[in-house]
C-alpha cells in the first residue's frame, strides 16, 4: 500500500515539529525496499535541511541508503553509476562529522570490489584502522579477496586469506571459491587443490564450476586419468551428487576422451 504511504508521509512532512531520526529512517528504508530511490533520498535531504536536531541523519540513516544503492547493481556497468552516488554521499556523511563504523566502510569496500575500483578498495580498506579507527572483520577480508582474485592478483589474495585466517576469521566460500578459481587460471593446480581441500576440511561449499575448472585444467596439462581419479574422489567423499558427478564426467569424457581412464573408474 505503497500510495497510502506516500499520503502518510506526506502529511508528515508537512508539519516541521513532527518526526524523529528512527521515524524517518523507517520511512527511508521502506521506500527503498519498494525500490523508490528518487523518493528515499528526497527523504533523506530533508533530513539534512531540518531544523529538529533529532530528524538529521545519523550513520543508521546512511547505512540504509548504502544497502539500497549497492542492491540496485546487476552488472559493472549499473555497479559503476550506483558506486558514484555512494562515494559523494559517504564523502557527504564524513564532512558532516558522522564516523564511518564497519558496516559502511565495508558497503564501501563492496561497492568498489563489484564496480572494479580495486585499489579504491584496498585503500578504504588500508585505511580502516588507521584513519577510522575501525578493525576489519571477515566481511572486509571476503570482499578484498573476491576484488584481487578477479584481477588474477594471487599472491595478494593468497597473504590477505593467510592474514584473515591469522586473525581468527575464516575465509567464507565465496572467497575460496574466487581463489581456487584464480589459482588455476594462473595455472598454480597444486596450490589450487591445497585451498580446494581446505575449504572442504571447513565445510565451505565448492561451486560446480570450481570443480570443473580444477579437472579441466588438469586434463588440459595432459593428466587425463589423474582428473577422472580426482573426480571419482570427488564422489566417494559426497561431495558431489550424482548429476554434478556424471555431468562433470560426461564434459571431460567430450573435451579429453579418454576411454580407459574412464573405464578405470566405472
């Protein structure tokens, strides 16, 4: 009932005295839930320009709007338009002396990662406790890893997912996932297996994908049996059900045929 809201709200911003900073906040993030972005930040300037102290946007208000804009992208294009917006209105909300806490310096840092302005990101990320006094958590490492291994930057990601385990966090499957993929796009098999395992051994989830793109790489070096051996692992151990297993067989049996590494393993 998105028009009676309007009407609500409306009559809310009419009288000067009424509202409160939680009040518009709600107003904000339901209107962006209903993706009225234009309407939400017109809320948002009148948050900004009241004269009730307890109406100005506060670091919830902005994060609201942070969440709302990163949403909207569905590819680097859309990302790149929408990460505009989010740098002027994180510039914004700085000048207006309200301290980045972790949840926007890491909307930051993903807006960056998913908009290709890889180095904008290392250095919010950099910057996190030096600058805003603010300890980077495992969401700050996953989004950094992601950035590096999409640049085929390996070694980076590789001593980032190294610190982020030093420090107690756990690399999400995400972040495995990107690194293994990178690793073996490198050409680095080996090194992509001992991450494969690892994110296994913690129960973070490998993607169909990154199973494929580990076995054809190997066929692709020539050890045709020791991929199908690999795969046939790849089963024993539940890892894969019996669709993604006989999927995976049938695209090396057409890419490298190989009929008696594949009858050894029937």
């Amino acid at each position: 009932m998105y028009q009676e809201m309007d009407d609500v709200v409306n009559q809310v911003l009419a009288i000067s005295f009424i509202g409160s900073e939680a009040l518009y906040n709600s107003i904000i993030y339901f209107f962006t839930e209903a993706r009225k972005l234009t309407r939400a930040v017109n809320i948002f300037k009148h948050m900004r320009n009241s004269r009730n102290m307890e109406c100005r946007p506060s670091i919830r208000t902005y994060n609201i709007l942070f969440t709302a804009f990163l949403s909207r992208g569905s590819n680097s294009y859309i990302n790149h338009m929408y990460m505009e917006t989010t740098r002027c209105l994180f510039r914004q909300m700085v000048n207006d002396g309200i301290e980045p806490d972790i949840y926007s310096l890491n909307s930051m840092i993903k807006g960056y990662v998913l908009s290709f302005h890889l180095n904008d990101a290392l250095r919010i990320f950099h910057q996190m406790e030096v600058v805003y006094k603010c300890t980077p958590n495992s969401f700050s490492y996953d989004y950094i890893i992601h950035g590096l291994c999409c640049q085929g930057r390996t070694q980076n990601a590789k001593q980032l997912c190294n610190e982020m385990k030093s420090k107690g966090f756990m690399p999400s499957s995400k972040s495995y996932n990107s690194l293994v993929n990178a690793l073996v796009l490198h050409g680095e098999v080996e090194e992509a297996l001992k991450y494969l395992w690892e994110m296994i051994e913690n129960r973070r989830s490998a993607e169909f994908i990154t199973y494929k793109t580990v076995l054809d790489e190997i066929c692709r070096q020539g050890r045709v049996g020791e991929a199908m051996k690999l795969l046939k692992e790849f089963e024993e151990k539940d890892l894969l059900n019996g669709h993604a297993y006989r999927k995976l067989l049938y695209v090396l049996e057409d890419d490298y045929g190989d009929p008696n590494a594949h009858a050894q393993i029937r």
